[in-house]
C-alpha cells in the first residue's frame, strides 16, 4: 500500500473514530474517566503510603543500623512501585477491555489484568536496576574513560540510549491494547505492539498527530485560563489576609479542576485510541466473486 493510499486510510479511519467515539463517550465517558481516576488514586495513595513508610525508617532505623534502614528502605520502594504499578495499570487495562467490548462493564482490577500487570511492571523493573547497574560501572569507570577514546564510548552509548528509548516508544503505542486484549507477556506483547505499528505506520502517524493536535487545543487554554485566575487572585491576596485564603482555596479549586481537565481530555483520547486499534487490526474481508 502506497503512502498516498495510507493518508487516505488514516484519515478515513480517524473520521469513522470520531463519529464512533462520540457515541461511546456520550454513555460511556463517565465510566472511562472513573476507571482513569480509579488507576491514578491508586498510584497517589500506594506512593504516600510507601513515602510515610520510607520517612519511618529512615528517621528510626538509621538511629540503630544505617544498613538495616537502607534495606527496609529498598524493600518500601520495590513493592511501592510493585503495588501501585500493577493495580494502576490493571484499572487502566480494564478500561482498554471495557472500550473494546462496546462498554460491557469488567472490573477495576480482574485477575487477569493484574497478572499481566505485575509481570509488565516486573519486567521493566529489572530493566531500570540493570540500567542502574549499566550506569554504576560507567561511573566508576569515568577515571578511566578521561581520556579522548573513553569520551567518545560515553557518547556513542548516550546516544545508543536516546536510540533505544525512541524505539521503544514506538513499541509501547499499542502495547497497552496488547496487553489488555490479548493477555500477552510482556516481551510478545512488545514484539505484537511493534507489528501493529510498522504495518500501520502512516495511518498511525496522522491519528496520533492530530489527536495529540486535539487534545492540547482543548487542554492547554482551559489549564492556562485556570492558573491565570489563580496567579491574580493569588497577587492579590498579598494585600489581605482573608484573599491570602480565598486564594490558598482557588489554588485547591484550581489543580482539582486541571485533574479534571486532564482526566476527561485522556479519557476521550483513549476512547478514540482503542476504537482506532480496533479499525486497523480488524480482519480484512474478502470480496465475492
């Protein structure tokens, strides 16, 4: 398929998306957005527990054995990102499986869903320590990597990494319906994400473009009409007390509302991106003879 003819595919597809999309949201849009918030208050709450649980230790086990606190505060930190990252990410895959289905109702946290999401979120984990690990040996090789030959290895490597990290992005488009849909681990699930994307390369392009167009037209006026609001009323309350509280509860009011704005904005985005998927990985019909 020529370029021409997948410009003409992806915009024919993101015209039915829309169509599509504003149907489903007008039902569905408050149960999207539910399990949105449901994903992020688990997120907060898991790393505010696990922050407390850090400070404890920190403050009371360094008292007695600096090696104990740096353990236990080792431990809080894995399974505080183990448990927000897997129960997080669940509530975010039931919300794929609940758009996909046409908004047949699955829970914030089904077992399927949050076993592949903690071996999503494990997976990544032991990325980020052997990257940790990568970075160590660099370090402590610095001494010796001074020199002319050493600082170009440096470079060659940094920019290796911005390489890896691009194409990784591009794996993680549609990993996300992966693994929702699919229940695929997460190295086929990459690897599934990866062929979507290359077989659909242009359509993808014009869809993601243009709806990352959308969303900040519709996003960044309104954030920017809410902290110009707040910064007036915020100056002003310089000259009294009771603004000075009138202005700490906009400030509230304010990032509640830009929350808000964002959970609407991504929850109708989302909609759109898992009807899209839903158009190019859809089995192509033959035609009768």
């Amino acid at each position: 398929m020529g370029i021409a003819n997948s410009f003409k595919r992806g915009f024919k597809f993101l015209s039915e998306v829309i169509d599509e999309g504003m149907i489903f949201g007008k039902k569905h849009l408050k149960t999207v957005i539910g399990y949105q918030l449901v994903s992020m208050i688990v997120a907060l709450a898991t790393i505010i527990v696990v922050g407390m649980g850090v400070f404890l230790s920190l403050v009371f086990l360094m008292q007695y054995s600096d090696i104990a606190a740096y353990i236990v505060t080792a431990i809080l930190i894995i399974a505080g990102i183990l448990i927000a990252g897997t129960y997080s990410m669940a509530a975010k895959l039931g919300a794929i499986e609940f758009i996909y289905n046409g908004g047949k109702k699955v829970g914030y946290f089904e077992s399927d869903n949050v076993n592949v999401a903690f071996k999503w979120v494990m997976f990544w984990m032991g990325v980020i320590i052997a990257l940790v690990a990568l970075g160590c040996l660099i370090v402590l090789a610095a001494p010796a990597l001074a020199s002319g030959p050493g600082i170009l290895i440096i470079i060659l490597l940094y920019l290796l990494f911005i390489l890896m990290a691009m194409f990784i992005a591009i794996l993680l488009y549609y990993v996300n319906m992966e693994l929702a849909i699919k229940k695929l681990g997460p190295i086929k699930a990459m690897k599934s994400a990866f062929k979507v994307f290359k077989n659909n390369f242009w359509e993808t392009l014009i869809f993601a473009i243009l709806v990352a167009i959308g969303a900040a037209v519709i996003q960044v006026p309104l954030n920017l009409i809410v902290s110009l609001i707040t910064q007036v009323i915020m100056i002003a309350g310089i000259a009294s007390v009771v603004l000075i509280g009138i202005g700490i509860i906009i400030v509230i009011l304010g990032t509640l509302l830009r929350i808000v704005i964002a959970l609407v904005v991504e929850s109708a985005a989302l909609i759109l991106k898992v009807k899209f998927y839903q158009k190019i990985t859809k089995p192509k019909t033959r035609k009768a003879a």
